[in-house]
C-alpha cells in the first residue's frame, strides 16, 4: 500500500510517501513558510536530487496541494494519480486522556481532537487543519491520526499526577501526558529486536534528543513515566525551551523585567534552554565547535544540559528499579558521540561502561558499551514517519 504520512506544523508541513510493503520512502519533502512571505516546497524522490520550489502557500491547503501535484507530476512524481494514495496518516500532538492508541478519524474522532487544543494550542489546530485540507483534496481516502501522547497513556497515576490541587485534574484534565511517543515506541520496538529479546522482558530508558527532547522509562514495552508534562515545556533542558525551573521564576521574572504572562512563557518556549544558557545558538553542532574552541558559554551550556539529562536518566532508573538499555535517538543522540559519552560516564555507578571505539558513529544502529557493561546503550535512528505508517495500514485494513 502506499501510505502518505502527514506532520503539520502551525507554518511548516513534512510530508513521506511510504510503501508498506518495503517501508522505502518513494518521495518526501517538506513545505516552508506557509502563511509567510517566501514560502517553498522542498520535494526529494527517492534517488533523486532535492527540488526546491519557491512558490505562494497562504494555507495549509496549498501546501498540500502542492505535495499532491508534486507527488503526481508527470516527470519528477513517484504516482500517476492520487488513487494511488490508499491512505493517510496525521501525526496529531496531542489526543489528550481520549486517545491511547492511532485511530481512523471520522466526524467524531475530528472533534475530539478539536476538544484536546486547550492542551496544545500551538500544535493541535495546524494538525487538524492538514486533516482538513487533505480530507478536501481526497476525499473518500482513509485517513488515521496518530498521536505524540497515546504511547504514554500506559503511565500509572503516581507518574502523571501534579502536586497541585487534585481539582484541576478533574476540572481541567491538568496532569503529565508526555510527547515523542511515536519515537520511544518506535527506537524502544527496534532496540528488543536488534538485541534478540522479547520487550516484555526488558527495562528501557529512551533519550529522545533533537530541539526538542525528552526522556522516557518504558518497562516491558509501556511507558511507565517521561520527562514532558502538560506541554513539551517541562523536562530536560532543550534547544530554546528551559525544561524543569522553578515555577515562582515565572512570577519573578515577570516583575522584573516588566512582562506579562504569555511574554515569560514566550522567553521559557522559545528563548530559554541551551540558546539561554549559551547566549549565542540553540544547536549542538555549534555548541560543540565552540567548545573546542574553549568558548565558555558553550561549555557553561552543554555542561547544564548533560547534567540534567544524567539525573533525569538516573532517576528513570529508580523509577524502573534497573535497566537494560538505554537508548539515544534524534538529532543530537544518533550524532552526537560526545553527549553520549558524558552521559554513559556519569552513569558508570548504575553499571554502564561506554567503548569509545564503538561510540564513535553518526546516524546507525549501534551498540556502544563494552561487551562486560551490565547496561547496554544504544544508538537507534527514530522513524516516526514509518511507525504512523505501520498503524495507518493496521488500521485501514482491519
Ligand atoms: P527536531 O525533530 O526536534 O526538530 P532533530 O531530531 O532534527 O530535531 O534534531 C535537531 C538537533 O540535533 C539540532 O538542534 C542539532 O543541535 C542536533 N544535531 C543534528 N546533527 C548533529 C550533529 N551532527 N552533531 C551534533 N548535534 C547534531
């Protein structure tokens, strides 16, 4: 089947055309700047050199007209028309307590995800208009919504429960749900079957490390806990988000430097992390250079962020009572082999032994610890657009 997998953003939309068969990807690419001056398609077909079109996209709409015309047009496409397509699959934010597995979307399904966009009021409402549209566009295609908080709906309350007034759950549903499920789900699957062993049987923690990252404990293929909250805010310290404070910094911050509300929470999302820590950049590749350079503020930034992310490691292994393995993924975990080694170093206590011979690769499965280490680390590539694939078929088929 050929699966069209969808990830709206609220100005940007991704797009992968995937043979289930395979699981190759035939064409993808990515729309730019939709809603904003200067918007382009970046189109890539397997095989293929990278087309880049400057074109108007006011809405989502266009956007994906364009990814439909470029999917079918006539010399660079990979269909010759959209009954190719047997299927969609969304990614969707956030499916609050309501979605703990993807589902078909219909009318309902529609309106529940609507329901979850006090939750995730910058992700939720792009999500559902690239449903929108390409419900417009195809018509009659089967579409599935695949969402970043099913995979923890497995979190026992203990996990998920504030310190707070116990009313504002009830209320308000105010309680951890976590993000990047489709990725633990995805690296924590492809871990148990590199090494040979049933998931049931195994303690993971997963390091999801990219702009945006967290962690989570999974216990016999379930999460049990993660580092993102009510919002992708909370956790470890990101590119621009601060992750973990102190929420009375919140009110301090705004008396003294004259802002209201939503302006501390714009400097905590988009201005904070190691960008706030750093002063100068958000990414690791520069952070890195910097810190052979001996540019301390790099180093002041890399040093916080490690140090967070060991205790939140550390932690998840109290909270597993062990592990097996851990993993890192994304951006920073699959390429970066220095954030690994600072991690499985401050980590010896619990039995992780690093090789730093075989630490040394970018972007490949691999093992990464001695053949003696009690604890097996990992590098595993994330795939999500595959996973949402996986399910799309499942379910469409059923
Ligand atoms: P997201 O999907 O959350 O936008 P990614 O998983 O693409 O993020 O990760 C992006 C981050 O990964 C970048 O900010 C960058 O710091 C980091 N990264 C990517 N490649 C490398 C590399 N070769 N070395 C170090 N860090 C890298």
């Amino acid at each position: 089947m050929n699966i069209l997998v969808i990830n709206c953003g609220s100005s940007s939309l991704k797009f992968q055309l995937i043979d289930s068969g395979t699981e190759n990807v035939t064409a993808k690419g990515l729309c730019e700047r939709i809603g904003i001056e200067g918007s382009r398609i970046v189109y890539n077909k397997e095989g293929q050199a990278k087309i880049t079109t400057e074109t108007p996209m006011p809405t989502h709409k266009e956007a994906i007209a364009l990814v439909l015309s470029s999917l079918t047009d006539a010399q660079n496409g990979v269909i010759t028309s959209l009954k190719e397509i047997d299927a969609v699959g969304h990614r969707v934010v956030h499916g609050g307590e309501k979605f703990k597995s993807s589902t078909i979307i219909n009318e309902e399904v529609l309106k529940a995800i609507e329901e979850c966009n006090d939750l995730a009021p910058l992700h939720n409402p792009a999500n559902l208009i690239g449903i929108n549209a390409c419900q417009e566009l195809m018509p009659g295609t089967p579409m599935v919504a695949v969402f970043d908080t099913a995979f923890h709906q497995t979190m026992p309350e203990k996990a998920f429960i504030y310190g707070i007034p116990y009313k504002y759950y009830e209320k308000y549903k105010v309680r951890r749900y976590g993000f990047h499920g489709t990725s633990h789900s995805y690296v924590s699957h492809r871990a148990a079957e590199i090494l040979g062993k049933p998931i049931e049987d195994l303690k993971i923690i997963v390091c999801h490390l990219g702009n945006g990252a967290s962690v989570c404990a999974i216990e016999g293929g379930k999460s049990i806990d993660t580092s993102m909250g009510l919002t992708p805010l909370e956790g470890l310290i990101m590119g621009t988000r601060s992750g973990d404070i102190d929420p009375a910094i919140i009110d301090f911050i705004a008396q003294k430097e004259n802002l209201d509300l939503q302006g501390v929470m714009n400097v905590l999302n988009k201005e904070s992390g190691v960008l706030g820590i750093s002063t100068f950049t958000s990414d690791f590749r520069d952070l890195e250079e910097g810190m052979k350079k001996g540019d301390p503020n790099a180093l002041r930034a890399m040093e916080v962020f490690a140090y967070h992310l060991i205790k939140y490691v550390g932690s998840y292994i109290a909270a597993l009572n062990g592990v097996d393995v851990i993993i890192f993924t994304a951006g920073l975990g699959e390429n970066d082999s220095y954030i690994r080694q600072v991690v499985c170093d401050g980590l010896t206590c619990a039995g992780v032994k690093l090789d730093p011979v075989k630490n040394n690769v970018r972007g490949v499965e691999a093992i990464v610890t001695t053949d003696d280490s009690t604890v097996t680390a990992m590098v595993i590539p994330t795939n999500e657009e595959v996973m949402i694939a996986r399910d799309t078929v499942k379910l469409v088929t059923k």
